[in-house]
C-alpha cells in the first residue's frame, strides 16, 4: 500500500500552493504578451535604423545637439520604426505563417490576434509622428510620416509581392532615419545629408540580398519574388557587387564635406573589408561553391555600425 495520501484541495496544506500557482500563471502570461508586442515592433532592426540618426543629427549639429532633441529624435524614430515594422507583420501575416524564418512571429502562432496588432502599429505610428510634430519641425515630422505609410502601404503592400526590385525601391524607408534626424536639427537637408542617406540606401541591397541568398527557399515558398529567387546568380552578384561599390563610393563622397582624415580613413579600411567580402562571396557562388552569405549580412551591419561611429567622432573632434 502506497504511503503517500492526497490532501484535500481546501486542506490548509494546498491553500498556498493553489494561491501561488494561478498568481506565477499570471505573471508569466502577462511577460509573454508583452513579449510578443514587442517582438512585432523587430527591435533589432529599430536598433539599426538609430544608429544612423544619432551620428547624422551629431554631424548636422556640428558636435553634440540638444540631448533633449536627442531624445525626442530617438524614441519619436523609435516608435516609427516600431509602427512601421507591426504594421508589416500585420499586412505579411498570410506569407509569415508559410515561412520557417518567420512562422514563429506573434501573428503566426496566434499569441496576438491580427485586429490587436494593427491597433497597436496604429498607435504607435500616430503617437511617433505627434511627438514629433509637437517637439521638432514639420520637415522632420513629414519625413517621419511619409517613411511609415511608404515602408507599410508601398514597400510591404504593394512592391515586396509584385518586384524582384523590391529592396531597390524599399531602400528609402531604411535610409530615411538619416534625413529624419538632420531635418530635425537643422529644419532643412544639406548635401551631407544626401551623401548620408545614399550611404545607407545603396548599404542595404548588399545586406538584404545576403539575407535572401540564406532563406532563398523560403520566400520562393511564400511566392515572394526576392532577386534571389526570380533571377540568375550571375544577376545577384552582380547587383551585389555594384551595389557595395556605390556604398563605398557614397562614404568616400561625404570625406570632401566637411570630414576629416578620422572619418576618410576609416570609411577607406572598412568599406575595403566591404568590398572584398562582397567579392568572395560572389567568386564563390559563381564556381558553384558553397557561400556563406550571412557573413556578408553580419559584415555589412558591422561595416555601417563602424561608419556611424566615425561620423559621430568626427562631429565631436
């Protein structure tokens, strides 16, 4: 005979256990759906998109902006970037559910009803533009606007599903960080603004087109007609290739506005990394090799976090 009895529920013995239990149930709940609302917003891309305004505003200010417009700047840039990314996992949530990169979002595994999510996106988008409209000026507010509806109705709804050139013509939204935080210290964009904005524009075919060499299979599975997926290898390295030389080229052509040998130097040595990394990659695709182009995606976000870094000292100096 087992010497083990059960106690009954209302026991004194079972009273606590019954209480804590329900109460750590709770917790953990409320921490999961946090943590799905926030992985909608795809902090680490946001992560990214500030570490080009912060440098471009520094630049613009001639050293160190207002803190306080700093800090508008980045949480106002923030929750765009965070608006603009929900709003995207809504409208891709059909293709996201056949993907295996992305089926375990939110929206595919249900932890966030689409109707939530949409509401959520919306939300933030009007509170990032009104913080901006209150405490910036109306060319950084427009710019901060025009970036989301383009990135969610242009880019998400309408080219990622119907062009191979999808990158190409969605690359304002990512470069537009940079021309949000100049306009936002100065009220206008000078040149350096564009030679900035067209450093992270032309960045981000090489960097993108690594990422959809990796998971080629899965947007042909989504029908997502990625370059990768429609066209020949030939045609991605090639665009690879011209694309991190107009990269470079673009840092090089900021040296002569203003910079000094701090910033020229550095966009010399790591956009040549840049460089030689992109070719190897294609050399090795061309031969029919094994590539690892997630080096090349790791690589291209070292290579603009090191930039925005040279930026940002150069300012100060």
């Amino acid at each position: 005979m087992s010497m083990i009895t059960e106690r009954p529920v209302n026991s004194p013995a079972a009273g606590p256990a019954a209480e804590v239990a329900p109460e750590a149930g709770a917790r953990r709940d409320v921490r999961a759906v946090v943590s799905a609302y926030v992985t909608l917003t795809k902090p680490r891309i946001v992560e990214l998109l500030l570490v080009t305004t912060v440098p471009a505003m520094m630049l613009a200010a001639g050293g160190l902006p207002s803190l306080w417009l700093v800090a508008i700047v980045v949480v106002g840039g923030a929750l765009a970037a965070g608006a603009a990314s929900v709003i995207n996992c809504y409208i891709d949530r059909d293709i996201d559910q056949v993907m295996r990169r992305t089926k375990r979002r939110p929206l595919p595994t249900h932890t966030v009803t689409p109707r939530n999510a949409l509401v959520f996106g919306l939300v933030l988008a009007a509170v990032s533009v009104a913080l901006m409209a209150v405490f910036t000026n109306w060319l950084a507010t427009a710019l901060t606007l025009a970036a989301i509806v383009y990135y969610d109705l242009v880019y998400t709804l309408w080219l990622k599903r119907t062009t191979s050139q999808n990158t190409f013509w969605g690359g304002a939204c990512g470069a537009a960080p940079v021309l949000i935080g100049w306009a936002a210290v100065t009220g206008s964009l000078a040149p350096a603004a564009w030679a900035l904005f067209a450093v992270v524009f032309f960045w981000q075919m090489p960097h993108f087109y690594a990422l959809a060499i990796k998971y080629k299979a899965d947007y042909a599975r989504a029908g997502i007609p990625m370059l990768p997926v429609v066209a020949s290898t030939r045609r991605v390295n090639g665009e690879i290739i011209v694309f991190t030389w107009l990269t470079v080229l673009s840092s090089l052509a900021l040296w002569p506005l203003g910079m000094s040998p701090i910033y020229g130097v550095t966009a010399l040595v790591v956009g040549a990394v840049f460089i030689v990394e992109a070719h190897k990659l294609c050399r090795r695709s061309a031969r029919g090799e094994a590539v690892k182009p997630m080096r090349l995606f790791h690589w291209s976000t070292t290579y603009l976090t090191i930039l925005a870094a040279a930026v940002a000292l150069d300012a100060l100096l």
